[in-house]
C-alpha cells in the first residue's frame, strides 16, 4: 500500500501493488494511474508493506475512508519532510 502526492499537503493518491518498484516507475513516467497523471503525483511519500495482497487492499480500502487530516499526520509520522521515498526502491 502507497501514498503518492505532488507536493507537501498536496493531492493524495492511496494505492495497493504487488510490485512497488514499478508501480512507482510507471506514476513517475505518466503511465501510472489517470488520476496520478492529471494531477502530477510523482512523489512517494509513504510505502507500507503486507504479508498478502489481501492485507494490503483492506488497509486500502480503510485509509481511502479515513480524513483527510489523519493521512497527512500517518505521513509525517513517517516522513516529516514529505521527502520521496522512490529513491530508497527503484
């Protein structure tokens, strides 16, 4: 499971892969997602890891339901400069 955003509290784009690597590579070179393309969400800001797919869709779907606030505050729990985190994986 993923953040992308395109700047410090900027649009937020919650996403779920089994390949984090390429998922991230394709937003990055436009043929990620419409949405992540239409608002230029290159930057990875948060990466959470799950034993099955499974897991990870759940917590998915939970964080789309959640305010907007709370993912901000999970982000810089972990991130506090928004720094993207892409290159610690490509």
């Amino acid at each position: 499971m993923y953040i992308m955003t395109n700047k410090r509290g900027g649009v937020l784009y919650i996403g779920v892969t089994a390949d984090i690597s390429a998922r991230v590579f394709q937003h990055k070179t436009g043929k990620g997602s419409a949405f992540c393309r239409k608002y230029g969400l290159t930057t990875l800001v948060l990466a959470e890891e799950y034993p099955t797919i499974e897991e990870a869709i759940a917590r998915e779907k939970a964080m789309k339901a959640w305010k907007r606030q709370w993912k901000i505050e999970l982000i810089e729990a972990g991130n506090p400069d928004w720094s993207d985190l892409a290159a610690n994986i490509l």
